[in-house]
C-alpha cells in the first residue's frame, strides 16, 4: 500500500459571516427595545413579569436567538434556559449574550445600556458586538483584527500609573472598599462615569484609562466588550493578577477585575 500524508480536518469558523449575524441580531434587538423603551414613563416599575424592562429583556433575547440559530452554535442567554456545566462545558463555541445590559439605566431612560453579543471559544472570548439601542452606535472585534466603533478603529491610552489626573470609571456615590484603595493608589485620578458595558468600552476607545470592577458581574455582562477592549491594546485582568477574565466557568459569576489600557 502507498503510504500517502494522514490529515486530520479541522473545521474552522467563518468569523466574518458569524460577525455579520452578530451585528445583525444586535441591531433586531435594539428595534424591539426601542419600541419598548419610548412607550412611556416607567421609572418607577419594578422588574415584575410584566414590567417594560422584562418585556424588553425577553423581546430582545427572542430577536437574537431568531437570528443567531441560523449559525447552530449554542447559544447562553442572561434570558435564557438554565444549562447545567456539565452540558456546556463540552461546547467548543457558542454564543453568550446580555440581551439588556443597564437595567438601571433603562429604568432611568437615560440611554446608557446595550445589547452584547459575544463568540466564545472554550473560555475565551474571540468576538463581539456591543450595540447602543438609543445612540445607535455599533462597537465590534474580533480577535485577531482590531477594535472598531462604527466601522473606525479604536485604542486604548497608553499610559504610566503613575501620572497624575488619570481617568477612572467608577461612581462617585457607591465606591467600595476596594475601589476607594485603589483609587487612593493613584494622584488625582479624574473620576468618570457610564452605564452598562460602556463602561468597558469607555477604556476600549480612550475615553478613560481604567475601570476597577471590584463587585460582583456575570459573564454575559463583560463578555462581549472584554474582546473590544483587548483587540484595542488594553487588558481585563483577575483583580490583583496578571490574568485575564475567562468564560464558561462551572459558576457563571465573574471574578472581580481591573480594565486598563497600555500600561507603561
């Protein structure tokens, strides 16, 4: 017998395709939010099951789903069904999304939320979308090919810690224990603000040069933008360690972080 080169065929992902979908579905979500979110004034509801924030919560993860099944990747949905790790940990890729992030800010109405659409590959992210329903502005990456806002590229600062009047996302009102030390660390840090996962991406474009997260968040709340501020030279590392977030984890609840941009 001819003795021919043995290849093993290893599929590999159309990341283009799935980002087009990514983009696709944020932006059929963000309609259903939309149509939701100027309906009226309802600061003071609850999230009762019938409240406009968990109409707005269930129809914008049906508006992603209808158009992410198409790729048949499973899909892990702040919405969605619980699925045990015992199912999920064996998912080469699938797709982990926050259908409404900033809940307090749509109660609010102050536009500051965003649907994000994350690719995740065993446990780490390579691609994402994050869509602003209100400004209607689009932030993607995808790993490998650089962060974009609008279809412009975007980068992180570049930085040393110790330079003074450094940009901090945090609140004024509700800094803890740990943030306050960390911002103690700092010479006069300038103390910025934002809602839901733009606070990420507020590091991502050079908005602002860190972003202490020293309180609890889940997955799908960083998941997509964490690619975005990565792809733009910045990092989002384990609270006191030089390792970045990871995904799928057993529990689902994010370790507290630090996002920054190009330490020097």
């Amino acid at each position: 017998m001819d003795n021919y080169p043995f290849f093993i065929f290893i599929p590999t992902m159309d990341f283009n395709t799935l980002l087009n979908k990514a983009k696709e579905a944020a932006q059929k979500a963000s309609a259903e939010i939309i149509k939701i979110y100027e309906s009226g004034d309802f600061s003071i509801e609850a999230k009762a099951d019938d409240s406009p924030l968990t109409l707005a919560d269930q129809a914008s993860h049906k508006a992603i789903v209808s158009v992410l099944d198409s790729t048949e990747l499973p899909i892990l949905s702040e919405e969605g069904r619980s699925i045990d790790y015992s199912e999920r940990s064996n998912w080469e890729y699938f797709w982990m999304i926050d259908p409404l992030d900033g809940t307090k800010e749509f109660i609010k109405k102050n536009g500051e939320f965003t649907v994000n659409i994350a690719l995740v590959h065993q446990n780490e992210v390579v691609l994402g979308v994050v869509y602003t329903p209100v400004l209607g502005e689009m932030y993607w990456a995808v790993k490998g090919e650089g962060a974009f806002k609008d279809g412009d590229p975007i980068n992180v600062n570049s930085f040393s810690l110790e330079q003074p009047n450094l940009k901090v996302v945090a609140s004024r009102s509700h800094l803890n224990e740990d943030t306050q030390a960390f911002m103690d660390a700092l010479s006069n840090p300038e103390i910025v603000s934002k809602g839901s996962s733009l606070k990420l991406l507020m590091v991502a474009e050079g908005a602002a040069d860190l972003y202490p997260r020293y309180a609890p968040t889940m997955e799908w709340d960083t998941a997509a933008a964490q690619i975005i501020v990565e792809e733009a030279g910045g990092k989002v590392l384990r609270k006191g360690q030089n390792a970045s977030v990871v995904y799928n984890k057993e529990d689902l609840l994010n370790p507290h972080f630090l996002v920054q941009g190009k330490v020097k």
